[in-house]
C-alpha cells in the first residue's frame, strides 16, 4: 500500500503539461448529442423499450458498455421531477437509459479507464471517479466539486514514485471572481488519492490570488520533490499599458502586463512525496 507524507520546505512556479479529454462546459448539464458513442456509468442500467419506468425492460447494461446516442428526451414530470433520457443503441437494440446512467466523460489512458459522472449528497456536489485497468474494476470514489466548469485532465507521474496517473480536475471560470483553480488526485493502481486542492481566484484590475503544483519533471521541477506555489498578485494604480476593457485578467493575463502593473508577495513551498 502506498501512503504520501508531505514535507513543507520553499520555490517558483509554472505549467501542467500531459492528455486532457475534452472540454466539459457544464458538469451540471449531461448534454450528448447525436451520434456520439458513449459508455454505461452504472452497472445493471435498465434499457427500457421506452422513455418511461413503466415500460418494458429490454435488456441491462454495466459499466464499460458502449453505447451510440441516437437522440436525448425530456420525460413528463414523475413525481413532480422533470426525466431526462438518452435513446440509445446498443448492440442493434434500441431503447433508452437515464442521462444519468450514461458516463460525462470516458477516459482511457496507458492500460486504465476512467469513467465520471457527477452525484449530489447532502446539497453538495461530487465528481464520481470509477477506475478501471484492461477491463477489470479496480475502484471508485467521490471528490467534492469546486464548482461544475473544468477540464477532467489524466497524466502520466510526473515524476512521482509510486503514482501511475496524476489526475486534474481543472476549473474554469467563466465571470469575475470564480475559482478557477484545480483539483489533484493520484492514481497508485489500488487506489485514488485526492492531495490538494488548488484555488485561483481574480477580480479584473484589482487582485488575482493563484496556487500551482510544478512536478519533479515540469519547468522549474526538483527531483523528489512537488513545488507548491502561491501568488498573491494586486493591480498598480498605473494602469497605462493596460488593454482597455473588456479586459479580463483571468483570461488574458500577460507576463510582461504583470511585471509593469503589479505588485504582490510570492509564498512558495516545496512538498516532498516519500513513497512508503
């Protein structure tokens, strides 16, 4: 078993490189359209004849089935909830299955399998993680949401003994004042082990506060070592060579605009991962 003891020591920052999957625009929203193939999140999902839980049952599915989206339908109230159905064709049977029994997202990356999809507990919101390995189950767990906007990224180690995957809930803010900082989770083969979590948060012209985690083989990286950084950035009031708006800090910041039009103080730590 694999367990990660964190040293705090001190550094400087910069960027995440590895695959990505696709962009997701809002978690909240299970949008798939036509013709896109997609996988069964949960297991023993009822494919029904039609979009109703009284319909007849034509066959079940489980997690890892591919599926083809042939079309998406809102169902009448059922107690007072609006019903959200996907039709589907599977194996050359058509039906349809719950929007929420589909996977948001499909990841395959060296010899794993990652399949989401988001859950609600308790008013809060959480990304639901099944990992799989050539085709077998190896776990599942839930990670609180930030908020429903971000890339589901998967690495390699980046550098770090023991880890197989790094994974990267990667926020995205769409207005002033919204994190859009990252979640970071590792994949040891057994388990999923979330680290950190990262906040970035910016007001136009004002302040923007960032945190980054720069990995033993990244820019700037030591080896043994995960460096994290934290910004603390505050505009000038001298603001001639800044854009006129619309102009947004958060989506396009510039080194050099830094560097003239803002003051701030740089905390950076170094975090050593011991493998035990």
């Amino acid at each position: 078993m694999n367990k990660f003891l964190i040293i705090i020591i001190f550094t400087i920052s910069n960027s995440i490189l590895g695959q990505e999957s696709k962009y997701l625009v809002d978690g909240s929203i299970q949008n798939f359209t036509e013709g896109e193939v997609a996988y069964i999140f949960e297991n023993n999902t009822k494919l029904y004849l039609k979009a109703s839980y009284d319909s007849r049952v034509i066959d079940k599915l489980n997690t890892t089935d591919k599926v083809k989206i042939l079309d998406t339908v809102t169902n009448e109230n059922i107690d007072g909830l609006t019903s959200n159905w996907c039709r589907i064709n599977y194996n050359d049977k058509i039906g349809y299955v719950k929007q929420d029994d589909l996977s948001l997202e499909s990841v395959f990356f060296q010899n794993y399998s990652y399949y989401i999809a988001i859950r609600t507990l308790n008013d809060s919101s959480f990304l639901k993680i099944k990992l799989y390995k050539n085709d077998s189950k190896i776990t599942e767990s839930m990670f609180k949401l930030q908020h429903f906007r971000f890339y589901f990224k998967v690495h390699g180690n980046k550098g770090v003994n023991g880890v197989k995957s790094v994974i990267i809930i990667d926020y995205t803010a769409l207005i002033a004042g919204e994190n859009f900082g990252a979640t970071y989770i590792f994949n040891s083969d057994s388990k999923l082990l979330k680290i950190m979590d990262l906040t970035c948060i910016g007001f136009p012209l004002e302040f923007m506060n960032v945190e980054k985690l720069i990995f033993p083989i990244e820019k700037d990286g030591k080896k043994g070592k995960i460096i994290h950084v934290k910004e603390n950035l505050k505009w000038k009031r001298t603001l001639s060579s800044v854009p006129k708006p619309p102009f947004s800090p958060i989506f396009q910041f510039r080194p050099e605009i830094r560097e003239k039009n803002m003051g701030g103080t740089f905390n950076v730590y170094f975090y050593l991962f011991v493998s035990v």
